[in-house]
C-alpha cells in the first residue's frame, strides 16, 4: 500500500520516518527544491539563519523532546534560556509578568494596581467574561499588563486587531500566572515563568534544518523535491497525484500542506467548503538574518511590542545557540515582521525591509552602527501564523467536517490550521500514526 505524504516540512518527514519504520511504502512529495518548509535553514559567506523564523528545541513533552534531541545525535548543544522583553530602553524579564520589578516604578505601579483592581472586580463578578481575546487580557491581566505589552506585542505579532481574535486557543498557550507571582514580581522577588523553556537545545552545525534532514534521513530515498502537486483525482483503487505532467498512482494520501493549496488540487468541493477554507485566516513572515561584526550580549530572544521602534516583533540571536552558525569575531541577529499581502510591508523590497531592521536595531542599542552590519538576507514565506479570528471555530469545522469523508488526512500546522509549534508538530504525527495503527 503506497501512501503518498504532500509537503516535506517537518510534519511530511515525520510522518514518512514513522510510518516507513512500520514498513508502510511511503513517498513524500516537496514542491520546492529543499526541504524542511518554516523549519529551513541558510548558510552563507559563515552565517547560518534560519529562515522561517527563529526555532529552537524544547518541549513539555517529554517523548518528542527525547525524539528531536536523539535524532541530532552529536549535533546539539543546550544553552540556558535569557528571554527578555524591550521596554522604555530596558530589558525586562520575560514573561513579562515576571519581570515587573524592572519597570520604571510609575509602569510597575500601573500594572499592579489595575491587576489587583481587576482582580477584586472578577472576584465580585462586576466584570462580564470574556468574548474574544482582547477581553480575554484584560479580564486575566488587568489593564496595566495589557495595554503595556499584552495587547500591543500581540497585535505586532499576528498582524490583526485582539478585539477580532477568538480566546479558545489561549489556556495552554498563555498560562495565568498564580496571583502570588505576580505580587512577588512587583516588589522584586525573582519568581520563574515558562520553566520549560529554561534550557534549551540548538544543532551546533546546520541550524534547525539540521533536524529536519536528521529526522528524513531514513526517509531520504522516498523524498520527490519539485514536484507541486497540482492535481489530485480519487479512484476506485485511490488516488492518481499529478504536478501537469507526471502522475503518481497511491492507495491513500496525508496533506501536510496549507489547506488553502489542497483545495485548489482538488475537483467538486463544495461551495461552503471552498467559502470556508478562504475566510481562514492568516498571516506571512519575513526573516531578516543579520552578520554583525563584533559581539552584541548574551540574550536568546527578545520581544519587541512598541510599533515605533520598528515593524519587527522578535528578534534572537543565533550566535548565542552555536558557536558555529556565525565567523570567528561576528554575531549575528534575526528580526521577524508579520504582514499580509496588500499592507505596507509586502510593498517593500527586501533591501528596504533589511534597512528597516537595521535602523531599528540601531535605535534599540543591539548593533552599534551600519558600519558593523557585513551580512544580511531576506526570506519570506506566505504562509507563518494561524490567525484565530471569531470565525475560527465554525471555518475549520466546515473544513474538517468535509475532509475526514474525502479520504485524504490532514495533519500538521497549516494543513489542520492550527497553531502549533514545531513540538506540537510531531506530537500530533505520534498521535496520528499511533491511531491509525489501532483502527
């Protein structure tokens, strides 16, 4: 039984790893020339980046942690977290609740007053429940640490109004601090958020595509890279794949690729289906790799929620992963921005974005000045982040609905539209193959 995998992002070699170790005939088909989809890498003139965005190996989830670490074998290092959020010109502890001591004092104060205002409101029931996200900060946090980074840093990020986002993927996602903590953190006794996060692991050669090719590496020979799939026919026997000029023949086929691409492959899909899968919404990516000459400091990343400092929402520094990702004598940055076509920033050139970033960096103090910037490249990818708008729940369940009687699986981020991370990834291919070997 053929099963044919499109899309060799991470979730595709996952599956094809997994599943070829059950002895299943598998085939993977990439429509670019490389594979690893956001979990791609790019080394040039001594500085590897990863382009999709900045990623790095951790996880509450003890088995895909143990997965990812094992499949690098030698090929990792741990560094210990240093998280910060960039406020007024200082580095405040993240998460930024944890961090409230270093805020200049009428900041500090402001938070935790309108927390503990907000708390004693909910505690009378004079605040009604949340109905979106927005609300959902406000009614968690209290005013104070929603406008000062919640909402402005969120808003950055997923490139769309808070008020217009839904709340049910929050719990999990963004913990509610115990009010203790918080009380703690204002008056300058050190409390711990996201302790998971505390260490993390990094490829020392490679970046994160490192563990991709680790993961596809049984798999290497079952990997078609340039083949866009642009049509797919169900049979009596299955499904006949075609790129417009070569068909491949299968018995069942798993997407891993965006579902807004899927639907276009295929004949006879409904009207509602076809509305539904357009209004999911989402957002694209440009990565900003920067070689810097000299070091910078010590952090892992730092979030960015002021709008004037740049259009940029976070920015790590590779450097501190491996010392092998940037030359002898050289650091190096990578700034994320969010857009979507049509805004201002899917209108500007890469050089215009890559001196945007620069600019702001400089502004921030992080490089010294552009004659220290020796290397920067742009990378775009359309397809970043899962935007959880209001009508989130009744799209994807349209969608979902229509496909689990179509024949084809989905799984993975975009395919399942669903905002998970690149652990969550592999857990939801442990859970699929483990499923469908019990059904």
């Amino acid at each position: 039984m053929t099963i044919a995998i499109l899309g060799g992002g991470l979730t595709g070699v996952t599956l094809g790893r997994l599943l070829k170790e059950r002895g299943e005939d598998i085939i993977i088909l990439e429509r670019d020339r490389q594979i690893g989809g956001l979990c791609r890498s790019k080394t040039e003139n001594g500085f590897t980046f990863d382009i999709g965005g900045s990623h790095i190996i951790f996880s509450r989830d003890k088995e895909v942690l143990e997965f990812m670490r094992d499949v690098l074998e030698e090929n990792k290092d741990e560094r210990n977290r240093n998280t910060k959020i960039f406020f007024k010109g200082r580095y405040v502890k993240y998460p930024f609740e944890n961090g409230l001591y270093q805020l200049p004092p009428e900041d500090c104060f402001f938070c935790i007053h309108e927390f503990i205002k907000n708390l004693i409101a909910v505690e009378k029931d004079e605040i009604e429940e949340p109905g979106n996200f927005r609300d959902w900060i406000y009614y968690t946090l209290g005013k104070g640490i929603a406008e000062s980074y919640l909402v402005p840093y969120n808003e950055k990020i997923w490139n769309y109004p808070a008020e217009e986002m839904s709340m049910h993927w929050v719990d999990g996602r963004i913990p509610r601090p115990p009010v203790e903590d918080i009380i703690k953190s204002a008056i300058g006794i050190e409390t711990e958020g996201y302790t998971h996060q505390a260490v993390f692991s990094y490829p020392v050669t490679g970046g994160i595509e490192a563990m991709v090719h680790a993961i596809a590496k049984p798999v290497t020979e079952d990997i078609r890279t340039c083949f866009e799939v642009k049509s797919i026919k169900k049979t009596d026997e299955g499904f006949i794949i075609s790129n417009g000029t070569e068909e491949i023949v299968c018995e069942s086929v798993i997407s891993t690729i965006p579902v807004q691409a899927l639907v276009r492959c295929l004949e006879n899909v409904p009207d509602e289906v076809i509305k539904a899968v357009e209004s999911l919404k989402y957002n694209s990516i440009a990565c900003v790799g920067i070689g810097v000459e000299g070091e910078m400091n010590d952090i892992s990343w730092l979030y960015i929620p002021q709008k004037e400092i740049g259009r940029f929402n976070r920015i790590s520094f590779p450097s501190n992963y491996s010392t092998e990702v940037a030359p002898a004598g050289c650091s190096s940055v990578l700034a994320e921005v969010t857009f979507n076509e049509g805004d201002e920033v899917s209108k500007m050139t890469d050089d215009e974005i890559a001196e945007h970033c620069v600019e702001g960096l400089i502004y921030m103090g992080i490089i010294p000045s552009k004659e220290k910037v020796i290397y920067t490249t742009v990378e775009r990818f359309e397809y970043a982040y899962v935007v959880y708008d209001l009508d989130y729940l009744e799209n994807i369940r349209t969608v979902t609905d229509y496909f689990s009687g179509s024949g084809i699986d989905l799984v993975g981020r975009f395919s399942e539209f669903e905002y998970i991370n690149m652990d969550g990834c592999i857990r939801h291919v442990f859970d699929y193959v483990k499923n469908k070997k019990t059904d």
